[in-house]
C-alpha cells in the first residue's frame, strides 16, 4: 500500500495530513510517549525504545523539535549533556497519544486473533 501523498489532498486536508504524519508516526508516539513521564537525555530515550537507531532517533527528535512540541536543552558540562522535554504543545499530545498506546496494549490480543483468522480465511502464513 502506498503512503497518502498530500499534494493530492483538498486544501483543507494538508495542515491536518502534515501535523498527522508528524505526530502519527511510530517513533514519534514512542518517544512522546517516554517524555511524557519527564526529561530524557538521548541515551536514555534511544534505551527506553526497542529498536530504534541513532539516526533515527535524532531525526525524529530534530522533526518533534520543529514542530514545537520538544525542547532540548544543553548544559554546558564536559561531556555535554542533552536533555529533550516536552514542550506544553507536546504535553497537550500525550492526552490522545497515551490513549492509543493503552488502546494499543488493550486490543494486542483481539488484533492477533482477527490476523490469524483472516490469515487462515486467506491461505496465508501466520505473520506473513
């Protein structure tokens, strides 16, 4: 399936496409997610979610960053230590964002039923 392209979206669509695509995507509700029980250093967040690189890490803070909702602070110590926060913009995300995680945990298992349901309906392989 192809992601939506947003230039084909009617005008009024774009500014809710662009914030969503931000604050939808899966890093970036995991990290909101951690922030929103106080200020991370990087190491801090990079161990708090599985999986995610370096790389990534520091673009999805960067873009979280630009849209307003993290700040990162520097303290001038040797080494120098990063912390990112929330912002109140980002506190006000948390509401929705830690709904959908609970949701998420919530429905894990009815989720994975309907999977293997529609995957045995379907001839298809566990997962795949």
């Amino acid at each position: 399936m192809k992601p939506a392209r947003t230039n084909h979206l009617p005008e009024d669509c774009r500014p809710v496409s662009e914030v969503l695509s931000r604050v939808g995507d899966k890093w970036s509700v995991l990290v909101v997610m951690q922030l929103s029980e106080g200020p991370r250093r990087f190491s801090e967040l990079r161990d708090g979610i599985g999986g995610i690189s370096q790389k990534m890490l520091t673009a999805t803070l960067r873009g979280l960053e630009r849209d307003g909702l993290v700040t990162r602070t520097v303290f001038p110590t040797i080494p120098p230590r990063v912390d990112y926060e929330l912002t109140d913009l980002g506190r006000d995300l948390t509401i929705p964002v830690l709904a959908l995680g609970e949701w998420a945990q919530r429905n894990q298992p009815r989720i994975e039923a309907a999977r293997a349901a529609f995957d045995a309906r379907n001839g298809r392989a566990p997962g795949g």
